[in-house]
C-alpha cells in the first residue's frame, strides 16, 4: 500500500499534500476533530476488509528495552493506517516512547471491530518492538450517536474490551487507546463506568498493558469527567489543537500556545489540572499540521472567504520556503500570506521552533509527556525531533528557545559523540531565516570542509559529519550565519 495524495490518489509519503477540513466551530453539534476528519477521507479511498499490505501476521516479537531505560518524558505518536508501508522507518525511536497504531474501528452494532486496519499484519509492531518502542491500538468511535450505543450497552463493551484483549494477545500490543470523540454530556458518567470496565477487564489479562484516553483541548460538550478519567486510565492525551479550524470566521493558529482566549496554556490549566487531573497522568497532543484558508486581505488573522484545508508538516515547510513566514509572538505559532492570481491566501501552520515551544510548556508544567498528530506528516525530516531531543535534554531556555549562550541567537546546539570514531551528528539552532554555512577548521584555522552552505528557514536543523576522511586530532565545527560564528570543539580519534 502507498500512500495517497489528495489530488492524485497515488503516490508516496512525500506526495501527501493537503489532508480534509474541519466543520463550522468547535462549539457547534457539527464540528469533526482532526482525528475523524482525517479517518473519514481516508476511508473513502482505503477498503475497511482488505489487507494493507501482503505481510505474515505471525506475532511480533515482545518489547525489547530501551538502552538507556523507560524516559521520564513521553513522546507518543499516533500512526496512521494511511501512511505508507515503510513510512515508520523514518521515525526517530530514539526519541519516541509510544506509537498508537490507528486504528480499530468499532462496530456500533455489535462491540466488535468492522475493520483493524492492518494491525493484524502491520511490520510497525515488530519494528517498533525491537528499538525499545511500545506499540497501542487504537480504537476509534466518531460522532454522538454512535458514542450513545456503545456507552449505553454493557453487553457491546464486554464485547469491545474482550475483543481488544485478543487483538493485543495476538500482536504483542503493548496497551490500548480509546479515541471516542463528541461524547455527550449525557454520557459523561457512562464514559467513566466504560473506563472502569476496560481497565478492569484488560488489566485482568495483561497486567502491564497501558490505557489512554485522547480527550479534547476544550470540554465544550461537557461530556468529560476529566479528574475521574484520569484517576481511572494509565494517562489522558489532551488533543492541544483545532482551536482554529476549516470554518473559522478568520484565519488563525490551529494550537496557539498562549495570546488566544482559548489557547493550549488555558486548556492544560483550566480544564485539565484544575479539575483534578494530576500532570503525571496527562500528555499534550501537539499537531504536525496546519491550515490554509481563503481570506479577504494580507493583514494579520484576516476574515476567511471560504473554507480552510490541512496542510501536513512537510507541506507546510515547502510553502513556507516560498512565501516566507512570520512568528506570530503573541500566540508563539508562525503563518504565512500569499495570492493565488487575486485570491489572498492565509495559512497558520507549526515549525520546529513553535513546536519546541509548546513541548517545553508540557516540561515546565511537570507532564508526562506529549502526543504527535500524527507521525507520517513530517516526511522524515529531523528538525522537529531534535527539537524534542533538546526539551527531553534539558537544553531549553526559560524563554521556549534553545539554551544558546550569548544573545540567544544562531548556534551550534550539540556534537555527538565527541570524540568522533566514525560518524557525528551536529545540532545547530537558526534564529532567522538566512545565508548560512557550516564547516570544519583544523587546529591551526586552516578549511577542511564546507558540510552545508545556503539559505535555510529558522529552527532546529541536524547534519552528519562522516569523519571517515579526517586525521586523529582537534578539529572546530563552525556555524556562520548573520549573527555571528558559533564554534564547538571536537577531536577525532583513531580507529580502534
């Protein structure tokens, strides 16, 4: 299976463009969160009943550990049964923790599932497994009424959590996560005595497996008893997006960190810690896309014209290299205008530096960790994983910048492993976009070689340094950019 393109329904991971639209307002009975927005476009293209791919469905082999032990901070990803086939070997397991494979879609009638989506065959699993990565399924339910028929019927719940025992048994799954989304407020006491019954029911059978929760930024409906879900369930994921959507009335951040009247630092606060959720127990979901609406004119969160579309990561990166971006500083979010022949366009989208920011918020606020939507988006690129190598690091400063000395602007980040065998990985920060190289001088200041020269986009950027070529000795890595020269010391060593 590869995956689709909007436009061309063929293709690869890279070809993926733009993503569907959300409803009119996060307030409204219409409203569909990215998660169901996303699943309903896809499943018009993808066949529930067949297989993803022809791959043996033997049993994954069990969770190895992870080298370093289990993180204190969690990063948790959901997969979707859209991206392609070899997408998950593009993701950084050094830094992920958890990959929810979405997903189980339940069968309203009966409790069982109408389609796996390939977790029966998936090689994610084993993949996974082998880096020291816990695998979860999960299992989606979209839309009040069909909420109302499972958390109404316990006989249809036995039957799901019996079911999801199975499927964990038969995968090796590590866990499980319930995506139930628009629960209404008339079953928010059933949606608390559903969580019991699957804890109790699947911990029974599998007594280490974890079970989570993907819960709203914003309890419009009322139907989330959060402080009960989360004394109940391992942990809950706060899906920190859609604050701004397709129908909005004016362009804006789809996850603004602050400077809204509803924004991600509100939400964590208001409707998570101060009712009663504990911060170990609870993960900021952060969104690997953005969106671009019609608008009426350039100006700053100018009204729309019609309606938005998502944009993946990947996108996103390429649009912003052609029409340039700002950083909005009151809502910590970047976001571009640009004309399609009379058409203004406006599009609010995350870089790795916004995104850095929001996870350096879940770090201050003590969380458990944050939540990826959704992993595929980002194409393989590395900016934004080292941006969470340097929150788990440590090395963010109080401002939501890396902890660069001087004046905080362009700086080589990290040198890794120093002393350099054979290959380095050099993480270096871009304050503004601009001309930019990267290079290696010998102990006595003389060139050695130019590693990567050109005009980048501000944010977190990696290169690797193959020291194949390089004689046993003291070398300088320099970064020269507008703001001045950055120099990290390393030495070579010989061969062993």
């Amino acid at each position: 299976m590869c995956m689709l393109s909007r436009n061309t329904l063929a293709g690869t991971l890279v070809a993926l463009m733009t993503l569907t639209g959300l409803a009119s307002s996060a307030q409204d009975t219409s409203f569909v969160g990215i998660h169901q927005a996303d699943n309903d476009y896809y499943s018009r293209i993808f066949d529930p009943q067949a297989s993803t791919a022809v791959i043996s469905p033997e049993t994954p082999v069990a969770l190895k550990s992870r080298k370093e032990g289990e993180p204190v901070f969690m990063v948790y990803g959901w997969h979707p049964y859209w991206a392609g086939t070899s997408a998950h070997l593009n993701y950084d397991y050094n830094v992920l923790t958890h990959i929810a494979y979405f997903s189980y879609e339940v069968d309203t009638a009966t409790g069982s599932y109408t389609t796996l989506r390939g977790w029966d065959t998936t090689p994610l699993i084993d993949y996974a497994h082998q880096r020291g990565v816990k695998v979860m399924l999960t299992v989606t339910n979209f839309g009040s009424e069909r909420n109302r028929k499972i958390l109404t019927d316990t006989t249809k719940q036995w039957t799901l959590i019996n079911t999801v025992i199975a499927q964990l048994k038969a995968r090796n799954g590590d866990g499980v996560n319930f995506d139930f989304e628009t629960v209404p407020a008339a079953m928010k006491a059933n949606m608390v005595s559903f969580c019991r019954r699957a804890v109790r029911g699947i911990k029974a059978e599998l007594p280490l497996a974890e079970i989570s929760l993907a819960t709203p930024a914003v309890n419009w409906s009322d139907g989330w008893d959060l402080g009960a879900l989360a004394g109940i369930c391992d942990y809950l994921i706060m899906m920190g997006y859609n604050y701004y959507w397709s129908g909005s009335a004016t362009a804006g951040p789809v996850a603004p960190l602050d400077g809204e009247n509803y924004d991600v630092t509100r939400s964590i606060q208001e409707d998570y810690l101060d009712e009663g959720v504990p911060p170990s127990r609870l993960l900021l979901g952060v969104p690997w896309y953005g969106y671009d609406w019609p608008v009426s004119s350039s100006a700053r969160k100018a009204t729309t014209t019609g309606t938005g579309v998502s944009k993946t990561y990947i996108t996103t990166v390429q649009m912003a290299l052609i029409h340039g971006k700002t950083f909005d500083s009151e809502t910590s979010v970047p976001w571009t205008s640009y004309q399609e022949g009379a058409q203004w366009r406006q599009m609010w989208f995350e870089d790795s530096l916004s995104l850095l920011r929001k996870a350096n918020h879940a770090k201050k606020k003590s969380l458990a960790g944050v939540g990826i939507w959704a992993l595929s988006y980002e194409s393989g690129r590395s900016e934004i994983w080292n941006g969470l190598k340097a929150v788990i690091a440590g090395t963010v400063s109080s401002d939501g910048n890396p902890a660069l000395p001087g004046t905080g602007g362009s700086e080589i980040l990290s040198l890794v492993p120093n002393p350099v065998s054979e290959r380095a990985l050099i993480s270096f920060f871009i304050a503004r976009q601009g001309r930019m190289t990267l290079s290696i001088l010998d102990q006595g200041g003389r060139l050695v070689s130019i590693l990567e020269e050109g005009t980048v986009p501000p944010g977190i950027l990696a290169h690797t340094v193959d020291a194949e070529g390089l004689a046993p000795g003291i070398y300088f890595c320099v970064l020269t950019t507008p703001d001045g020269r950055s120099v990290k010391k390393f030495a070579v060593a010989g061969k062993k």
